[in-house]
C-alpha cells in the first residue's frame, strides 16, 4: 500500500492533503479517483508527455482516472479556442492524449474522458458558480487564476470565473484529487478553501514540476512554434529542433533537455505492460535510457538513473551532443506510433485540419498584401495588439496569431 502512494506521488513537485489520498488507499482500500484537466487551446506538444507519464503511474497504481476536456475553460481563458473550433478541438486532444498514451505503452481502458461542458451547463453547477461568486472577492479570483489565465491589459471577466469553475469540478466529477501542473497551485488552494464552505469536501493536490521546454529555457509554451516539439513532427523536424536547442556543456540547472529524460524519457521505459486474465496492468521494470554514442566519444551507454547522467554531464564526460542524439532517438520513437495513426486515417487528418484551420487565407492574403493596401496593415496591427491586449472582434477568431491574422484578413477580403 505505502507503494501505491510512493507511486502516486513519484516526480511530483508537491502534494496537498496527502492525508487524503493516504485515507482511500490504506483505511477505505478502494482505488483513489483523481482527475487532470486540460483546456484545448492550442496544439499540444511533447511537453504533454510530462503529464501523460503521471496519469501512467495513476493508472499503475490502481487509481480510477478522468481526464476533463475542459471546452469551456479554453474559451473561457482569453478565448483561446473560439466556440466555433471548440468542439474539434476537444476532439483532437481526445485522440492525440489516447495516441500518446498507447504510444508509451499505457492500457487506456480504465480512463474516462469528460467534456466539460456535458456538466457544466447544468442547473446544479450553474448555481454553484453563483454561490461561490457570493463567497470568493474578484481580487482572490483575480489572484488565483494568474499563472493560468493569459494577463492581458483590460482583463475579461472571464478570467475570474474561470477558476471558480475549476474548483467546482473537482465536486461534480466526483474526485478525490486533482493533479495539475505547480502552475495550478493558486487555482488549487482556492479549491480547498472555498468548498468547504459550499458543503462540499476538501480534495487533495498533485502537481508535477514546470519542466522546462525541450528547445530552450523556460517552459514549453503552444503559442511560441519554436519552443515546442510538436506531436506531428516529422523526424527531421525534430532532429532539427532538438540540434539547435540550447543546451550548455557541463549545466545541469534548467536544462530542458535532462528534465525531459527525468520526467518523461526514464520514467516511461520503466512502464510494461502485464496480462493478468483479460485485464492489463502495468508493472516496473529497469529504468533504461540509451545514446548510441559514437565510437570515438566512447561508444553507446545507457543509463539507468538520472544521477549517473547528471554527473557525467557536469563533468563532461556525456556531451550536449550525445545528449542530444539519445533524446531525439527515443523522441521519435515515441511520436512514430503518432505520426503513423495520424497518417493512416484520414479521419484524424481532417479533425486536425478543423480543430487548426492552415493559416492558408493570411498567405494567400499576404500575396494580395499590396491590392488590400491599409487593409493589411489594420489587421497586422490587430495582431499586434492582441499580443497585449485582447480585443473582443479579434480575440474570437482563435488562439494562434497566424490565425488572427488569417480571420482579420478573411474578414477583409469577403467585406
Ligand atoms: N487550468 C488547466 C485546465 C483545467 C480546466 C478545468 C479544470 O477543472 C482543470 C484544469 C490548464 O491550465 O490547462
């Protein structure tokens, strides 16, 4: 049972009310039920392993777990996804979450995926917004959703409800924990403050660490196309990207790409997958991460443990090179069971297509740059000011700026 925890909360950077998840497996001895959310916003990226691999180990460790699609959260933060893109986003991160997941080998049976707004249009949820609206000040609001909701110079109302309702689902999905990235910590503690005072049962917390982006310091970010690996990319685009990503000899410290070997490359070659019966489980095995390493730099070597790679890096013995060539070998491995879903069904195809409408319109546009004149220049300086500021015409059209530009532009052309 203490491994069932040690599971639970293995590369977390925190847990709250661990007493709770302590409580369910050892005094009630029945599986732990524990959600992630994620609003489909923009596309998602290797970065999304990181939470993936955690669910992995949920799942190992018996826990029944959700994963929310939170529709209304994405247009509810900024309007990221507009309410026409919404819904096919909503379906390709339902795809691409189960893909990766099978990709790293998890059974995907015992998982549930919830659309928010299948239960957050009813009567009973919309009369816990409102009661809770009467509890929580616009400034604690204001002050929870700050690492989550996009800061903008005239905030949108919105943004305050939005936290709200992330406490509130922890109620209506019936869980016990919610696990999330450390970002969602203010988010979390208002959680547990405030449903208490609506009747409602304190949850516990799970959050893994911000781990930086493969590409560059900082964290993986969808609206920055360089500092993400997308799940799509084709093998000499990521080569490409991993190559020229910052990676200093001998640095530790903030290196995205070792926090991408601990947190999703060694943790997943321990996952195997077992028939017990009819049912699959996941078991451990040795943790392996391998680098063919050239010959004359001292042949292929594989690790096994994240202190052994972090040592020869800070002496020098493992160079950012080597490094490099292990990650974006076992990266591919991992994205080629994607890539080829995503190619062989077309069906997949055209969701993707929907859900990221090509921003083919503000090409297209640019090429009649000079026929719409100060037409185009409006709308490049729409985009701009979107980077700062949200204007409600504007924002409708989607989170990327391509698109912006592309449905300004759109706008433009058919007036
Ligand atoms: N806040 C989460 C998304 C989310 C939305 C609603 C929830 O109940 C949970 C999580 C994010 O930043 O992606």
């Amino acid at each position: 049972m203490a491994d069932k925890l040690h599971i639970i909360t293995q590369n977390l950077q925190e847990v709250l009310n661990e007493q709770i998840i302590k409580h369910v497996i050892e005094v009630e001895q029945r599986p732990l039920k524990i959600y992630w959310g994620t609003a489909p916003t923009g596309r998602p990226h290797c970065g999304y392993f990181v939470p993936m691999t955690k669910i992995a180990h949920f799942l190992q460790a018996g826990c029944h777990v959700k994963i929310l699609l939170a529709d209304l959260h994405a247009f509810l933060d900024n309007m990221k996804a507009p309410l026409d893109l919404v819904a096919y986003r909503v379906k390709y991160y339902e795809r691409i979450v189960k893909s990766m997941l099978t990709s790293i080998g998890v059974p995907i049976d015992k998982l549930t995926f919830v659309i928010g707004s299948t239960y957050q249009l009813s009567e009973k949820y919309t009369m816990d917004i409102f009661r809770m609206s009467s509890l929580v000040t616009q400034n604690d609001a204001k002050r929870a959703g700050a690492d989550v909701v996009k800061q903008v110079e005239s905030p949108l109302l919105s943004g305050l409800i939005y936290p709200l309702m992330q406490a509130l689902d922890e109620q209506h999905l019936d869980v016990d924990a919610q696990f999330g990235g450390v970002d969602q910590r203010k988010i979390f503690v208002l959680a547990e403050e405030y449903l208490p005072p609506l009747g409602y049962k304190k949850r516990a917390h799970l959050m893994n660490p911000m781990v930086p982006g493969l590409t560059q310091g900082g964290k993986m970010s969808s609206s920055d196309p360089n500092s993400k690996i997308d799940l799509l990319d084709n093998a000499k685009t990521l080569n490409k990207k991993i190559a020229s990503a910052f990676c200093a000899p001998g640095v530790v410290e903030g290196n995205g790409l070792i926090a991408f070997v601990e947190y999703v490359l060694l943790p997943i070659s321990k996952l195997s997958v077992t028939n017990i019966g009819d049912e699959k489980l996941l078991v451990e095995k040795e943790a392996k991460f391998f680098i063919d390493r050239p010959e004359k730099w001292g042949g292929p070597i594989e690790y096994s443990s994240i202190e052994q790679l972090k040592e020869d890096f800070a002496s020098d013995k493992l160079s950012p090179q080597d490094l490099k060539q292990g990650i974006s070998d076992a990266l591919n491995k991992l994205l080629d069971p994607i890539r080829e879903e995503f190619n062989n069904d077309p069906s997949f195809k055209e969701l993707e297509a929907k859900a990221y409408p090509p921003p083919v319109v503000a090409k297209q546009a640019k090429k009649k740059e000079k026929v719409l004149g100060s037409k185009y220049l409006e709308a490049m300086e729409a985009k701009k000011k979107r980077e700062t500021e949200k204007t409600p015409g504007v924002a409708a059209t989607g989170d990327s700026v391509d698109e912006v530009a592309a449905k300004v532009i759109e706008t433009t052309i058919t007036e």
